[in-house]
C-alpha cells in the first residue's frame, strides 16, 4: 500500500487503471483529482498531480485524462469547461486518480455513499471495491 504515491507512481497506477477499464469494455476517461483546479494552486500536492499528467501525456499519448482537477469538474463537464474551455477530457470522468490515499478514501466513499441517493447506478463503473494503490 502506497499512502502518498510519486508522481511517477501515479501515472503507473492510472496507466494500470486504464488497463482494467479496457477489459472490462470502458474506455478509460482519467481525471487527476486535487484541490487545485487547472493550475490555481502551487501546493506540492497540485505539482504532483501536473506532473502526473506530463508523464501520461508522454508516456500514454492515446489516454483521455487531464486535471489537476476538482472532483465536480471531473464528473460535470459543463462545470469543466467554465474553467478550462480546451480540456482534453470530454464527458464524465470515469477514472479518479487521487493524489493520496487519505484522498482517495475519502471521494471513494463519499461515492459509495451517492451512489444510492443522488446518482444514477450507471454514470460510473463501479470496477473496485475499495480504493487500491499499487
């Protein structure tokens, strides 16, 4: 278990994540979750998440992911798109990549818990059972 992941770590475990949601039949759409918002913020963990997505952008040409983001504009792209007109992801996010996993537990379960009440069943696969770092 990894409780604060590098950067690199990062864009090996959406890289992995990816994979999963390929074969399940998904195509992979990556959110890179922080407190920071597309640069609003230079705290270590938003550099982190920049970083992250550098590397992807390098090392996974093809993958639809950007962020630094807030968790609402992973999953509303009208919301996104008020901010950052050119994203490149479009849709809903369909794979959180948090920058920790103090964060990771905490959207998981705040998920979870939507899930039932405020969220339609099929706007996320729903692929883990609990958050997993590698």
């Amino acid at each position: 278990m990894n409780l604060d992941p590098s950067a690199i770590e990062l864009a090996e475990i959406t890289r992995l994540a990816a994979e999963q949601l390929c074969d399940f039949g998904l195509v992979p759409k990556a959110a890179l979750l922080s407190h920071s918002n597309f640069g609003t913020s230079d705290a270590p963990s938003a550099l982190k998440m920049r970083e992250t997505l550098a590397l992807l952008h390098e090392r996974m040409p093809g993958l639809e992911v950007d962020g630094e983001m807030h968790g609402d504009c992973a999953l509303d792209e009208s919301a996104r798109n008020a901010i950052l007109a050119n994203s490149t992801l479009h849709g809903s996010a369909n794979l959180l990549v948090c920058p920790n996993l103090d964060s990771a537990n905490i959207a998981y379960n705040l998920l979870k818990s939507a899930r039932g009440t405020m969220w339609r069943s099929d706007r996320f696969s729903w692929v883990a059972r609990r958050p997993r770092t590698f």
